[in-house]
C-alpha cells in the first residue's frame, strides 16, 4: 500500500490519476474475484469431501470377517454407502483409531469399556446406536446345577477390570458370594464380604483353558471365548437374565467421535444393522446367546455413559 501512495504523489496529471486509480480499482475488482472463487473452489472441494464422507463409512472391529458384516454393505450399499470393515484386534487400538480420525466408527465393546477407554485415555468417544447385550455365564463341565459346587470350589474368572466387576455381581446373583452394599460396575475381590467359592482371576483367553485342565472347578467365560473353547449351552450353570436393567453398562455400541455424533450416516447404519436378515446373521453367529437392544436410543446410551464416567471418576 506504501508503494501505492508513492505512486499517486508522483502523478501529477489528474488524468494519469484518474486512470491509475481506475486500473488499481479493476485489479482489486480482479482480486476479489479470484478470492471468491479460490473460496467458492474450497467449498467445492469441502463439499466434495463431505460427499464422499456421506458415502463411505469406515468401520473396526475386532472381526471384520464375520457373515454379518457381508449382509450389512449390502444393505448399506442400496442406501448408497460403502461399507469398509477393519478389523483390528486391541481394544484401546480400535478406539484410539476413532479418536484419531482414521476409523468413522467402530463396534466391539460395551459401554463400561467405553468410559474406562474415555476416563483413563482422555477420549472423546460416545455411543450413537446399541446393538445387543451379550452373557457373561458360569460354566462347569463337573457339575450341572450352581447348587451342586461345594464350597470351597475355583471359579476362574477374566481379571480385566470391566468383566472382573461384572463377573463378581453374577456369582453374586448365583449366591456365591457378597459384595459391599450389593456390588456396582466397578467391584474388585476388595468389595468381597463374603464367598463359598475360591476365585482364580485369569487372562480373558485363559478362562476355557482354566476350566478344561482341571485349574477351576468352574469358570464365567465370555460368549466369544465359549464359543471358541467350544463349550456348549449344556454347561452354563448360572446365566444373566439379559433383560435386567442392570446389565444396561454391558450394551454394546457403536462408537464415534463426539463431535461426529449427529451424522446421518449412523442412523442408516444402525437400522440396516437391525435389519431381520442382519439380526438373524448376528444371532446364528452367537448361537442365540444375545438380546437386541434396538429400542435403546443415542440419547439413552449417552446418558448411561456419562454416568459411568462419573462414578468412575469419584471411584479414582
């Protein structure tokens, strides 16, 4: 701008002025319109991006091949979305995957891992759809009846902290112990007041290993480890009734960035996931050990997480 006035005090005609000025003024016309379509370009290409944000969702999960996931980009597919399926194995890493951006969303964990991963790691992860709640059963291949385990018998049990708690409200449900007004989501073997059975924490991969070479007497064994141990539902001695509002921290979710969480990509996610042909699919795949949680809302998962948060931040 310096150099412009320098140059308007050296000319002294006032029609050299004149059309200086009228050069300078369609050069600033010019530059303007080079910024409005330098920035309509951006939009453009932000537009773009956001385009093909609304057609592509990419996905983690700890198992990406499963018959399930085949269905539902199909359905999405008619919806005009393409489904990628990650599948990634850690926990934390499929999280932090969403929180860094390079995943849209994952599927893979209740909301009680949800806000340990959130208290603990600083993320900023909310629930935007409840698939199923799955059971956390006691299994024996000695005894057929919870009644019939003597005292004094091992039940192995997963010593991660989120299963461990809910491992010890079961055994709790099935009379075998006692927990310090009643036990929460967050009880350790310190919240124990009582127990007829020695308990034997283990890795979460170990607890089928513990009940078949003999280590425990009995074992809660997730359904995914079941499964893959090979132990059938004529083991299961004591099982949750997975419509009890207790459970409500154990409801699996999809899983997003906060600030992504109004995206309408996830409503049509979710509905496709609810879908009868993806609901049967899911079900054969856990042998009918689940209960679809489709009535539960964004709203009320989000609700039941910050809870969690909360009583997990005062119990640090």
């Amino acid at each position: 701008m310096r150099q412009v006035r320098d140059s308007l005090i050296l000319v002294n005609n006032s029609r050299a002025k004149n059309k200086i000025l009228s050069a300078l003024g369609v050069l600033a016309a010019g530059a303007l319109t080079l910024s409005m379509a330098a920035c309509a370009g951006g939009t453009d290409t932000a537009g773009g991006d956001a385009a093909a944000d609304e057609t592509k969702i990419v996905l983690g999960a700890d198992d990406g091949t499963e018959a399930h996931w085949t269905i539902l980009k199909d359905k999405l597919a008619d919806e005009g979305i393409e489904l990628e399926v990650r599948t990634i194995t850690d926990g934390v890493q499929l999280n932090q995957g969403v929180q860094d951006g390079e995943l849209d969303v994952n599927l893979f964990q209740h909301l009680i891992f949800l806000s340990d991963f959130n208290v603990n790691s600083g993320g900023t992860l909310v629930p935007v759809g409840a698939t199923a709640v799955y059971p956390l059963a006691l299994y024996s291949e000695e005894y057929t009846d919870v009644a019939d385990l003597p005292d004094g018998a091992t039940v192995a049990l997963p010593n991660n902290p989120t299963n461990l708690a809910r491992a010890l409200l079961n055994l709790q449900r099935a009379g075998l112990l006692e927990l310090e007004d009643g036990g929460n989501a967050f009880s350790t073997e310190a919240d124990i007041t009582s127990s007829k059975v020695e308990l034997l924490p283990v890795d979460t991969n170990q607890t089928v290993t513990a009940l078949k070479d003999g280590s425990a007497q009995a074992a809660i064994v997730n359904n995914t480890q079941a499964q893959k141990g090979g132990l059938g539902d004529d083991l299961i001695i004591f099982k949750e009734d997975l419509d009890n509002p207790e459970l409500a921290p154990y409801i699996n979710a999809f899983v997003v960035k906060d600030e992504n969480k109004d995206d309408p990509r996830w409503e049509k996610l979710i509905e496709a996931y609810h879908s009868p042909e993806v609901e049967e699919a899911v079900t054969e795949l856990n042998q009918g050990n689940l209960q679809f949680k489709a009535d539960w809302t964004a709203a009320d998962l989000q609700k039941e997480l910050t809870g969690l948060e909360d009583k997990l931040k005062a119990a640090k």
